[in-house]
C-alpha cells in the first residue's frame, strides 16, 4: 500500500510538474512581434522594379539593391537595402543619402506608409554602413529614428 501512495504522489508531482512547465511556456512569447513579410525572398527580384531602378540611379556608388514589403499594424512598410562600393574615405554624404531617400520617395506607390533604409559595404555584405553623419545633416523638419536602420515615415519623406 505505501508504493502505491509513493507512486501516485510522484505522478502527481510529475503531472503539476508538467502542467506548471505548460502553463508558464504559453505564457511567456516565443519572440517579440515582428512585421509579418508580405512578399517572399524569391519576389523580391520582382518586386519594384521601379524602385531599384530609382535608387540605382541616384548614387554611381550603388551596385546592388533590395526590397521586401510588411505589414505592421495597419501601416504598409517598404524596407529598402542599398549595396554600395564603399570606402571609408568617402562616407556617405547627406547629398548623397538625401538623392537616395528621394529617388525612393519618388518611385513608391502611393500607399507605403513608412521606409525603413540600410546601406552596406558591398565588399562586406554583412556591415551596415553608419548613416549617422548625414541623417544629421537632413533638414530640421524630418524626424529620423535611426539604429543602423533609417526608418522614414511618408511625411518625412515628402519633406525632402
């Protein structure tokens, strides 16, 4: 009698165990909420067209292009990637990221609500190149939030 009582206190320790490791996981989110893709990898190379032609365009420097479009909340999110032979010599300029931001601005459709712009090394794919230097030129009346990302929303951009 007294192994079944000490078996079936240890199911129950095992069950409250389990149910306490259940309970607790589905609490807790597994990442933090990100903008969901709208497009996939293998349409990015269709995808506004007009956009990397724009940006291409605008800065001789630029060699290489890439957008992906979101969601997040109700706004629509166009997240635009510039690669660039770059050269610590010549960082990008504020007349330079201003022609980019522009040429993007232009070529948008209508209903984007916010940009989201990197630049990286083409000789380094994986480095972003420090923007801050030239957002800090850009005119008084664009708010910028930058962390290696310039994110823009469509009244700043009409502001350049």
């Amino acid at each position: 009698m007294a192994h079944r009582i000490a078996q079936s206190r240890l199911a129950a320790l095992f069950a409250a165990t389990a149910l306490a490791a259940v309970s607790l996981t589905a609490c807790v989110p597994a990442t933090s909420p990100t903008p969901v893709p709208t497009s996939s990898e293998s349409e990015q190379g269709m995808t506004f067209p007009e956009v990397r032609t724009a940006l291409m365009a605008a800065d001789p420097r630029v060699v290489d292009t890439g957008v992906l479009e979101s969601q997040s909340g109700a706004a629509r999110v166009l997240t635009v990637g510039a690669v660039v032979s770059a050269d610590d010599a010549t960082p990008i300029s504020t007349a330079s990221l201003t022609a980019m931001l522009v040429a993007v601005r232009d070529s948008l459709p209508s209903d984007v609500d916010q940009l989201d712009f990197l630049v990286r090394d083409d000789s380094d794919k994986s480095r972003i190149i420090d923007l801050g230097p030239a957002i800090a030129g850009l005119p008084a009346g664009v708010t910028a939030l930058y962390d290696g990302t310039l994110t823009l929303t469509r009244a700043d951009l009409d502001k350049l």
